[in-house]
C-alpha cells in the first residue's frame, strides 16, 4: 500500500461524503421545478442531516442488537463500496480493490443489514419494505451481474480502476455498445436507488413505499447515517456511469490542480446526471410491484444485447 | 507417520463403534459420553494427519489386507484426499462435541447408545470411502455409509414421517449404489482392474456409459434436482446433528467421488461439463426457490444445501469445460472454487443445522412461524446462526462469499478467453442464474434469519425459551470462528497451500471495513448527540404491538411467489355446495392452495408405479409354493444343459 494509495483513500472517501447530499437535493429541485414548485433549498439535505444528528435515537423495546449495528454497518459498507469506484482521482488498484463483484456484494451487505433492521422491530411496516427490498433486488441481480459481466467482457478486466484508466487514457468502446451500457447502468442506478418507477423516495405511505418502509423505524442519528449511505451509495453508482462513458477530467496522476479540476468536472457531470435521473422521475409513474419484473426484463434484454453485440461482432 | 496416524484413527472410530453396542443396555451417559469422545479424539488425529499430508503434498499409499486375488483393501492420501478427510475431521469434532450435550435431552433411553455407535460407523465409512484406493472398496465403503446412514435417519422410527423419509432415503440411497455400482463394471469391462488409473482410450461408448452411470449415482447421494427430493424428508425427519453431518459431509463424499473420477479416470468431454454445468446451475436455482417457499426450518436447510451443491457442481462443470478447451488456468480457478465451496458449505451448513437444532429443541417446533423473538433469547445461538446465515448468503468478507467469488470469476474471466461464440452465450446465461441464486439466497436467509430471531415471539414456546447449554455452544462456536477465517483470510489460505489466485485481499478488506465503522462511530460520538430512549415506535396508533400483526415468513416472501409462481405450481381446489339451486345460499364448502411437488408427481410416482406393475408381474412366478420352485429349476437345468452343448 502506497502513499497514492492512502490519499486516494482519503480523498475518495471525503469527496463522495461531501457531494452526495447535493445530488439528492438537486433531484428533488428538478423533480418540484417539473410540478411547478419551488421546491427545497439544494443545500436542503446537508440541513436535515446535521438536524438528525441532534435529535435522540429511539429504539423499540422489541428491537435486537441488529437494529443497533446496522446504521454503523451499512455506511462502512457502502463507504468501502465507494473506494471502488474512483470519482476525481484513479490510482493502481492494490489488493484487489475495485473488484467489480466484492463492489456488488458489498451493496448487498449493507442491504442484508438493512432488510433485518426493517424486520427488528415487528412492525408491519418495516417487514413490508424488507420483504420488497429483498425480492426486487433478487430479481434485478441477474441483469446487473450481466451488466458487470458485459463490462468485463468490453474491457477485458475485472477491475473498476482498470476499466476507468482504459476510458480515461487509452479511449474507449464503439459508441453503440457504450450506448447500451449507459442505458443498463442509468436502469440500474433506478433500481438500486429505489426511485420511480420502482419505488417512491419521496412518500412515506404503505402502497408505494419500500426502502423508506425499511428505514422507518430509524432515528435521529441512526436515521442520519442511513439516509448519507443511500445518497452515497447514489452517487458511487453515478460515478460508475459517468466515469465510463464521459470519463473526460478524470485524472489518473496525484496533482492537486488535476484532482480540483476532476472535482470540478465531476460536480458538473454528475449535477447533469441528477437532473437527467429527476426528469426521468417526473415523467413517469410509479409501476404496480408485480408489473415490476417486466420492467427488469426489458433491462435484462438490453443487457443481453451488449453482450450479443460484443460477442458476435 | 501418517499411516500410522491412519490406522489410529481407524481403531478409534471402531472403538466408538463397538463400545457403545457391547454396552448398548446401559443407558447411562457415561456410555455416549466416551463413545462420542472417541469421535472427537479421531476427528483431531484425521484432522492433524490431513493437514500434514495437505502441506507436504506428498501422497500416501499403503495396504491392509488382501482377502482375494482382485480385490485388496489398500488406501492413499493423496491431497485431494486429505482435503475432504480434512472436512470429515472439522465437521465431526464440532457434532460430536454438540452431540454430547443434544443426546441427553433425546427421547429414547438406551437405543441412544446406538445412535452413537452408528455414528462413529459412518464417520469411518466416509474415512474409508475417502482413503480408498480401488474402486471396489470404494464401493464396499460407499454402501457401507448408505446402510448407516439410513440407520441414524430412522433413528425415531416410530413416528410415521420418520418412517416415510426413511423408507425414500433407502430407495434413493440404493438407486445411488446401484449407479456407482454399474458405472465401476463399466469401467472394470473396459479396463480390466478397480484402480483408480487414468484411462488410456479417449472416449469409447463404455466410458461414456460409465461416466454417466456415476454422474447419475453421485447426483443423487448430492441431491441435484431431479434427484434431490430424498433431502427434504431425510434432514427434517433426522436428529439435528445427524442432519448436519449428511449434508455437511455426506453430501461432499458424492462431490469427492465425481472430482476423483473426473481427475483420475476419466478424461472428460466437453459435452460432460456443459451437462455438469447445466445440473449445477439447475439445482442450485430451482434448490433456493424452492427454499424460499419453506417454512419447516429443517427443510429449509435442506433446499439450500441442494442450492449449494448446484454451486459446487457448477464449479466442478466450468472445470471440466475449460479442462478440455486446455485453458488450465481457468480449470484450475473453478475447481479451486468448487473444492473450496465444498469445505466453506461443509462450514456454515453444519453450523446453521447444529444451531436450528438448538432453537428446535428450545421451541418444541420446526416451523419458523411459530418462533419470533428468540435473539433476546438465545443471544448466543442467534448471533452464532447469524454468522451462518451472512456466510451462506454469499456476503463479504465471510467464506461463502470468497468461494462464490472464484467461481464468479471464472465466469467472468471465460467470457474473454472462450472463443466459442455458443458456449460464451451459455456461459453468460448460467452466469446470470448464478446471480440470481446468491441474491435469492441472501433474501432466504433475510427470512429465515427474521422470521426465528427477530420481532416478537410468535407462540408461547418460543417466548418461554432459553438459552442452551454450553457444549451446544462450542461446536458451533468454532465452525463459526473457521467461517470468518476462512472468509477473511482466504487469500493467506491459498497462498499457504500453494496457489495463487486472483482473490481480492479480504483481509484488507475487512479491516477497511472495520476501519470505516470505527470512523464513522467516532465522528458520530463527537458530533451528534449521545441520547438513546427505549420507547414503544409508531405502529400505527394501536396500543401496543401484537405479534399476530407482525410480517410472518409466509409475507416475507409472498412478492418472491408470486413472481415464480410459475415454477411453484400450486393447485386450487374450490368446492361448494348450496342449498338452491341457483348457487345463491351457499350450504357449506372447502378451498384450499396445495403446492404442487412437480417432481414427486411427475416424475417420481410414474416411475413408482411402473416399477409396481412390473414387479406384480414378475410376482405371479413366485405362488409361494415348492412344486413350481422345482420345476423353474428344473427348466433352469435343462435350459443350461441345451445351451452348453449347443454352443460351448
């Protein structure tokens, strides 16, 4: 492990806590604007965070250990998911960091903490969201693993901070199956994020909801840390998109001007991209639960596709 | 040394055997007490000879005894062997430590001396079946483990499920020797000897006769679908720890036998892998699926382990793929994955069987419906259970997860290496259900794990439950520590036994993680407030919480239903009666949802009853009386006297 390497990590880590809530906020801007509001302040999400951390945590008496550690759990797995993917700076990967697949099974570790929180403490509510959670992320598993593997496949490695090094310096793939990668993963962030049409980030009421039925019964600061780790988790998955197919700005030498200017263009790719993902929100309706597996087929078809492209051209 | 060790072992596990028969009147715990302390003292020696052997590498050969010219019972250790003696080793220190303790709270006084003595007897099958170095004493020690298995399954005989699943576990169990059986002729016809040797004749229709013939075999002692349905009616109906040492070793002797005959016989087609790949990622879909749906949590248990023996074998079939593409690398990574899957699954099943047999014996019942709450309970066997449950859900940085990881990358690394453009396509739809089956296994696990621990107890038992005694602790305390070293030091482990593998260092990994919380917990302990209240949450407005209102296993996984509701098949039935006879006043009238057991139905009861009918056929020659006797062997005489001097 390297002196690089250590600052990446420091970097990595402080850009993505620090940029996240932006992006959640910046959604929510361009999702009221659409409906004619106004709309929340973009600094709207950093306020609520430092308001959660004063407030008291209660937990109900049913509740385990596990409701206890999860909030801990799930932000240091998805923070070591976030080292994966290089947002400003890419390093020589050490130790098999970047490793496309440990980055998905680390998401699925803060989820597996999550769905049993959700479970802890009996209420019905809580269950519900686990129960969903739990089955559509089963069911889009298949189309993301074949996303990772067409990516794989593409730039023949396994590892994030190679493929980001071959898109930033040695150019990258034919622009069709770059085009069906984008639109994978822009499904896949849907998905995974829980936004519309999947799942509603925006209400707390029984028919719509299902990550935010989850967290329920969260407070105060543990509330706090679970709401950071899914903007985190946001952003980590955006980045994975931006920096494959307009990875430009994206340094791979340690300068300080380079590391600003990547932050500059990152805050400016990524803004786009939020403004895309909440336009896309508002046009389109939440999709009923059981109409949800036809949507992740046409995912999985378009997934498919890249590797029918790749594999037979 | 080693083979001096060998013997030891051997002699141990007989004396175990045979003290607790000759004593089998004296129902006292001092009996099963040192019968299963012989287990325990057997299982360290294996385990210190197989970790010796596994590090020189150097393989063992030597031989007992020679009773005919053909046959001999001789041995060698090789590596492959001392790996799965290993298991053996770890697996049953750990049950029989927690056996010690389990039997004296079981019901049938003295013919529990027995259970013991059958236990010892099929710890030293599996030992012998694994040291064996012809394929005839393979065979011999095969039928050896099946006959004492079946033994330890029907244990409590009395209760009519026992009796069924053990009367499905013996035909299975026979159908599986009969394959072997044939599949050794097979080979012997073709080679002339029972040696385990390399096969000089590429591929002749024999071979192919004889490979499929033991595939079929060791797919059914495995339990790949369709094979499989003796699982869930053995493991329910079994004591716990004899559930967990089938399925986490029985289980792998099958997975032992097909490596060995694969590495050492045979030299397989490409065609052998893809059909090993397609019963893999086949059983291991279809094994979680239908785990999903169970809530006996024996059974449930006994779903996923046909799920990771669907792992395992797609592992062992990628191997055999890229074996005949020559791309050694990649064969050696998926059998690595394989081979490391089979020890990581030996690991947690046996621990999350030992701990369900703990909350079964806590709770007076195996339906997860009727737990709840058990994690203020049983801490202990809650936080045991859930190292168990985040291992088998394939979750960083425990061991189920490294072994998943090698095969997924083998998976990866073959889509650009292979060039078959057709078998790239193959290879990424059995990716994609590989996918699948870990991510369905983690929301089992989110189930079952939720469903027994977590919210309100939901009977009377379950909240009178208490924690068990301590020796039901240790066992699954250790299996619990190897699953986290495993896990986390999976790299390290490679290295030390020679390969090097493109694992990421989770090791690393671990302490970034455990670096990650620790920051977090500090800048949460400066910054926010420190307040905690334990306090009655939002249900709603009611009054307080009933557990009758809590999401049950049947809710949690009811969106998964629906959604492979293909696959369950269930039957509805919906009859009425009314009293008019427009169908107005409804008289009375019963509906019910069946699940639909697809393979016992289709494919099961048809074979049955064909092989019924033959029989009465062939029973109409057998009138019970001795006059027709001697004329079939009168005939049989004359036939044979007209057939040599015709012919001979």
């Amino acid at each position: 492990m390297n002196l690089d390497f250590v600052l990446y990590l420091v970097i990595n880590t402080l850009v993505v806590i620090a940029i996240s809530p932006l992006f959640v906020s910046l959604i929510k801007k361009v999702k009221a604007r659409a409906q004619g509001r106004r709309g929340p302040s973009i600094f709207q999400t950093y306020f609520t965070l430092i308001k959660l951390l004063k407030k008291e945590v209660i937990y109900s008496p049913n509740s385990s250990r596990i409701m206890r550690v999860t909030p801990l759990v799930t932000m240091a797995a998805i923070l070591v998911a976030a080292l994966f993917v290089p947002l400003v700076f890419v390093p020589e990967p050490v130790g098999g960091i970047g490793n496309i697949i440990l980055f998905l099974y680390l998401l699925a570790l803060a989820r597996f903490f999550m769905a049993l929180a959700g479970l802890d403490a009996g209420s019905s509510f809580g269950g519900m969201g686990s129960s969903r959670e739990m089955s559509i992320s089963s069911i889009i598993e298949p189309t993301t693993i074949i996303v990772f593997a067409a990516l794989a496949f593409v730039f023949k490695t396994l590892n994030i901070f190679d493929m980001f090094t071959i898109t930033a310096t040695a150019g990258q793939p034919a622009t069709s199956t770059l085009i069906l990668i984008a639109i994978s993963l822009f499904i896949i962030i849907i998905v995974e994020t829980s936004r519309i049409p999947v799942d509603n980030p925006e209400t707390h009421l029984e028919l719509t909801m299902i990550h935010e039925g989850m967290i329920l019964e969260q407070s105060g600061r543990n509330l706090a840390l679970m709401e950071l780790s899914s903007a985190v988790k946001m952003t980590v998955l955006m980045a994975l998109l931006i920096n494959l197919i307009v990875p430009f700005g994206l340094t791979t030498t340690l300068t300080l001007a380079g590391i600003l200017i990547a932050m500059v263009f990152f805050v400016v790719k990524g803004s786009i991209l939020a403004g895309i993902i909440g336009l896309f929100e508002s046009s389109m309706a939440k999709k009923r639960f059981f109409q949800l597996p036809s949507l992740f087929a046409m995912a999985f078809f378009f997934s498919t596709l890249i590797i029918i492209i790749a594999v037979f051209s | 040394m080693i083979v001096e060790l060998f013997i030891l072992v051997i002699l141990v596990l007989l004396a175990g055997t045979i003290f607790p028969l000759i004593s089998a009147s004296l129902d006292r715990r001092f009996v099963r007490t040192i019968s299963l302390s012989c287990t325990i003292v057997a299982s360290i020696l294996l385990g210190s000879l197989s970790l010796l052997n596994l590090l020189s590498g150097e393989p063992v050969f030597f031989f007992l005894y020679q009773p005919i010219p053909l046959f001999s019972l001789s041995f060698v250790i090789d590596r492959l062997a001392s790996f799965f003696l290993l298991i053996v080793a770890v697996v049953s220190a750990c049950v029989a430590l927690y056996f010690t303790e389990y039997i004296e709270h079981m019901d049938g006084q003295s013919r529990r001396n027995l259970l013991c003595g059958c236990t010892n007897l099929f710890i030293l099958a599996m030992v012998l079946i694994i040291a064996s170095a012809n394929t005839l004493s393979f065979f011999l020690f095969w039928e050896l483990m099946a006959a004492s298995s079946f033994l330890l399954v029907t244990y409590e005989y009395t209760r009519d499920e026992t009796k069924k699943a053990g009367i499905f576990y013996f035909i299975m169990t026979q159908l599986s020797s009969l394959f072997v059986l044939l599949g050794i002729i097979a080979l012997y016809t073709q080679t002339g000897s029972f040696s385990f040797s390399t096969l000089s004749v590429v591929s002749t229709p024999l071979i192919t006769i004889a490979f499929l013939a033991l595939f079929v075999g060791f797919s059914i002692k495995a339990g790949i679908i369709p094979f499989h349905k003796w699982l869930p009616y053995a493991h329910p109906a079994s004591p716990s720890p004899i559930s967990a040492l089938m399925s986490g070793v029985m289980l792998k002797i099958a997975v032992y036998g097909l490596v060995r005959f694969l590495l050492n016989v045979f030299t397989p087609d490409l065609w052998w892998g893809v059909l090993i790949l397609a019963a893999g990622t086949a059983s291991a879909v279809l094994g979680i699926i239908y785990a999903l749906k169970e809530h006996d949590v024996k059974a449930m248990l006994a779903y996923s382990s046909i799920e990771n023996i669907g792992i395992i074998f797609t592992g062992i079939g990628l191997s055999v793929i890229f074996t005949a593409l020559n791309l050694n690398n990649l064969a050696t990574l998926s059998l690595l994955g394989a081979l490391f899957h089979s020890l990581n699954h030996a690991m947690f099943k046996t621990l999350l069987f030992l701990t369900a047999g703990s909350v079964v014996s806590a709770t007076h019942t195996r339906d997860i419906e009727h737990m709840g709450g058990l994690a203020h309970r049983m801490p202990v066997t809650s936080a045991l259970f859930f190292i168990g449950a985040v291992s088998i859900a394939a979750l960083p940085p425990l061991n189920g997860f490294a072994s998943e990881l090698l095969i997924f990358m083998s998976f990866f690394s073959s889509s650009f290496i292979v060039a078959d453009s057709l078998l790239k396509v193959l290879l990424f739809i059995c990716l994609a259900l590989f996918a699948l089956t870990s991510a369905l296994s983690a929301a089992c696990f989110v189930k079952a794990f939720g469903s027994i621990f977590l919210a309100l107890p939901r009977s009377p038992e379950s909240a009178a439950a208490h924690e068990v005694p301590r020796a039901m602790l240790i066992g699954p305390g250790i299996l619990a520590a190897a699953c986290i070293i495993l896990g986390v030091c999976a790299l390290q482990i490679f290295a030390i036994v020679g390969f090097a593998v493109p694992l990421p260092d989770m090791l690393l990994v671990s302490l970034l993680l455990i670096g990650m919380a620790g920051l977090t917990y500090a800048v949460l302990y400066f910054t926010a407030s420190r307040e905690v209240r334990v306090s009655e949450t939002w249900g709603c407005g009611t009054l307080s919480q009933q557990a009758s209102a809590e999401y049950s296993g049947h809710g949690f996984s009811e969106p998964l239903d629906v959604i492979f509701s293909a696959i369950y098949r269930t039957r509805t039935k919906n009859e009425r009666t009314f009293f008019d006879q427009k169908n107005c006043i409804f008289k009375e009238g019963t509906g019910e949802i069946r699940l639909l057991k697809v393979f016992e139905e289709y494919l099961y009861r048809p074979i049955a009853e064909q092989s019924m009918k033959v029989a009465q056929c062939v029973a109409r020659f057998q009138n019970g009386c001795l006059d027709t006797y001697l004329l079939y062997v009168f005939v049989t005489v004359i036939a044979l006297i007209i057939f040599l001097g015709w012919f001979a």
